[in-house]
C-alpha cells in the first residue's frame, strides 16, 4: 500500500472521528463522492438494516466493508462502522469488571416525541422526533431524576452493542487528569516536560498541565486536511495500525509523533481545539500511574459505575490507546457515566469521582480565551478540562464528538442525554443547530412537569 493510501485510510478512521467544531465542515456530497455521488440519503436510506452491509457467510462483494481500503468510512457504509469497530481494527479493553450491572428505572415519557422547538437560524419549527432522523441518531436516552425517560435505538445500535464516542473520548481522558490532579499525582502548574522527559524539545516541554488539559498551548500543528502537507498528516500515518511502506521514515507511534510538534506562539493566551493535546494528557495519565489508559480507566471509572459492558479503545501499532477518539462505549452505561457527574461524581452511594474534581470542571474555563476560537453558534461558552461548558441558565456542560456523539448534562433539569449518531458531516456546527435547541426543549419540559407536581 502506498504512503498516501495509508494516510488517507489512518486519517479517515481517526481525524474525521476526533476533530472538533474548529475543522471545516465536510459536505455530504463530498464524503459520498467515491461511490454514491447521486444520491440524497436520509437517515431511513442510509439505515444499515436496509442496505444489508456484511451480512452473509461471506457477504457479498459489493456489501463488504474493510479497514484497509477505507471503505468503512465512507458514507453510507460509515453507519455500519460506528458499532463495529471492534472487528475493523485492534483495540483495547476497558473492563467493566466484575462486579453486577445497575439497571436503570424507567418512567417513560410519550410527550418527548412531540415536543417542539425552532432550529438555530431557521424560522420553521422541528418536533423532537422529527430532530432525531435529522441528525441521523443511531441512539439516545434521556435521564430523569436518574431514570429513563425517553430511550430510542435505531441504525447500527442495539441496547447490547458499543458505538464509537470520538471526541467524548477527550472528555474522559480529561476528567482522568482533574482526578490525578486532586491526587497531587499530577501538578497543573508543572510543565510537561517535568514528567515527560521525551517531550522536553517539542512544544509541549515547556506548557503546563493545565494549558494542555484546557488546550490553550501554542501548537505549529494544522489540523487542515485539505493541506497535504499538513501535520495532521503525520500524525495520522504515525498512529496507523497498518505495517508501514518500506521506505516510511516517520515516527511510527502516538508517543514518537508528539515528540515532533514544534511550538507556534505563546502558550496560555487562546483556546485551540487540537487533539493531541488530548494524546498528551493520556501520555501523562500513564506516566504518572505506570497504567495504560485503558486500565486507568476501567480502574477509576468504568469499573464503579454499574456499567452493563466493557468498553474499548482504538489502538496504534504499539497498542497505545487512541486518547483523542478512540473510546467506543454502550449508549446506556454512557448515560450512567454522565449520571455519576450530574450526581457530582457519586454512584450507588460511592464517591467515584471527588465533588471538588466535578465543581472544577463545572466552572469553566477562560471564556475570554475561548471567543478567539470563533464558534459563532457557542457564544459564551468555554472549554475546562476537555469538557464543552455552556454558562447557560441551567450551567449545562457536554461531552461532544464529531458526526453527533453527545452527552448533555442539565444540573437545573435534573437530566442526562446521552446520543450516538452517525450524521454525514463531521463537523457540529451541522448538527447543533437542531441539537442545542432540542436538548434545551426538553429540559424545560422536564422542569415544568416536575414544578405541575408540586
């Protein structure tokens, strides 16, 4: 396989799953243009039960999808992806271990699916249900009070298989290092390279913990895919799984391509969604512990909170998990994560997380430093800790992550919404526009229903 086929299929199955709001937004005529350009797909045609991807014993030519071809993530075979990444590439186990699950209580609510709310920027209403095709969900569940009132599953996803998280990832792998800094195992006004002699030439030797955890360093790194020169290039053929062309000289590992990253500006003074910024926290949560991510994980969080299945992480040659993007998870034990941080990181009367690490994270951060970044449809909002804070009326906070992952969490309303989806376009300014509104549709619903009993 040539050079350029291994960064284009490494990049696909990463980049498009972890770039954030700041990465233009692909078209869908664009991702279609390999083999579907003519058609207009909508979340009923691109249902992967109807087209029958890898179906059969062997499926048929035309129905296979693969890894090493890039086919996995074109789009519509992208849908069948996102809950099969485990038979695609190597990966590495969360364990959940073996304590029981938690079952959630369920008083559904009928009324959610009528709700109605007015898209950002349009004039014509939208009904929740309506929202939900829209944005090509493959699941969602909405908590209430800790039960479930709303839960749907469609496309690829069941209430037994994982979905791929992308850029939620970021979230937990930030959440991690807050825990570690209670701990005083790391120290946010210390440098990197206080910890990570490796990274002392690069740019990230001389940023703090903290810049890097709110990604406010100063990178001479571009995330602009349509630049075949730029390092996101690099760093995906770095992390590519695949056996590298015989005459690769590049770095060859996660590890080896942070070591490369050159510094561009000052460090503190703006926000910048880069993803390995993310690659570099991971690294120190495992220096720091001596654990693989996937253990530190499984340890601190996955394994405490009732959770119905193990997770799992993409991994690189070396077996590094992927930080950036590479958490793939159950819809309803996501959920039951995103319970434990609206009860301030308490579950079945055990404190997983510190109150104080969740209160930290809930603050904010510098939101002067965030309106550099220019997310026109996120005015007023910052980024603490890998976590996208709104300072809405409800002090909402979210995990998000290309192509619609969500996880929404409304301390006023009392509620979680935890959403799987698998939209044609990567970016969320795509995809908020009916999202934020929905979810702040919903929330008020549930305030009003609660203050009627009252």
């Amino acid at each position: 396989m040539k050079l350029k086929e291994i960064l284009l299929t490494f990049f696909l199955s990463t980049l498009l799953l972890t770039i954030g709001l700041n990465l233009a937004i692909l078209s869908t005529a664009e991702q279609n243009s390999t083999n579907s350009s003519d058609v207009t797909w909508t979340s009923a045609t691109s249902d992967p039960s109807v087209l029958g991807w890898m179906e059969g014993f062997p499926p048929a030519p035309d129905k296979i999808i693969r890894f090493d071809d890039g086919s996995y993530f074109q789009f519509p075979q992208m849908r069948w992806s996102v809950c099969h990444f485990q038979q695609l590439m190597p990966t590495k186990s969360v364990s959940r271990d073996l304590s029981s699950s938690v079952p959630f209580k369920k008083e559904e609510l009928t009324d959610i699916d009528r709700l109605t709310f007015t898209p950002l920027g349009a004039t014509e209403p939208m009904t929740w249900q309506q929202s939900l095709a829209a944005n090509f969900t493959d699941g969602i569940v909405v908590l209430h009070h800790g039960k479930i009132v709303y839960e749907k599953f469609s496309g690829c996803l069941t209430p037994t298989n994982s979905h791929a998280a992308m850029s939620m990832t970021k979230s937990f792998v930030g959440l991690l290092g807050e825990m570690l800094v209670a701990d005083n195992k790391l120290q946010e006004d210390r440098l990197v390279k206080d910890y990570i002699p490796e990274l002392a030439d690069s740019a990230f030797g001389d940023a703090t913990v903290r810049q890097v955890m709110d990604m406010t360093t100063g990178l001479n790194y571009s995330e602009d895919y349509a630049d075949p020169n730029a390092e996101v290039w690099q760093h995906a053929a770095a992390g590519n799984p695949l056996p590298k062309p015989k005459d690769y000289t590049g770095p060859r590992t996660y590890f080896e391509f942070l070591q490369t990253v050159q510094k561009q500006g000052e460090h503190g003074r703006s926000f910048s969604y880069k993803t390995i910024n993310t690659d570099v926290l991971g690294w120190l949560i495992s220096r720091v512990t001596g654990q693989p991510l996937t253990e530190v994980l499984s340890e601190k969080i996955w394994s405490k909170i009732g959770a119905e299945q193990d997770a799992f992480f993409n991994v690189d040659s070396i077996g590094t998990p992927f930080a950036g993007g590479g958490l793939n998870a159950g819809l309803l034990d996501m959920a039951r994560f995103g319970q434990m941080i609206l009860d301030d990181g308490r579950f079945a009367n055990q404190q997983v997380v510190p109150k104080a690490v969740i209160s930290n994270i809930r603050q904010g951060g510098d939101r002067e430093a965030f309106v550099d970044a220019g997310y026109s449809l996120l005015e007023g909002w910052s980024y603490r800790s890998m976590w996208w804070i709104t300072h809405n009326e409800h002090r909402a906070f979210m995990a998000r992550g290309v192509h619609g992952q969500s996880l929404y969490i409304d301390p006023q309303a009392d509620m979680v919404i935890a959403r799987f989806a698998s939209h044609p376009i990567a970016g969320n300014a795509a995809i908020d526009p009916t999202t934020l509104p929905a979810y702040q549709a919903v929330a008020d619903y549930l305030i009003e229903m609660d203050g009627s009993k009252d």
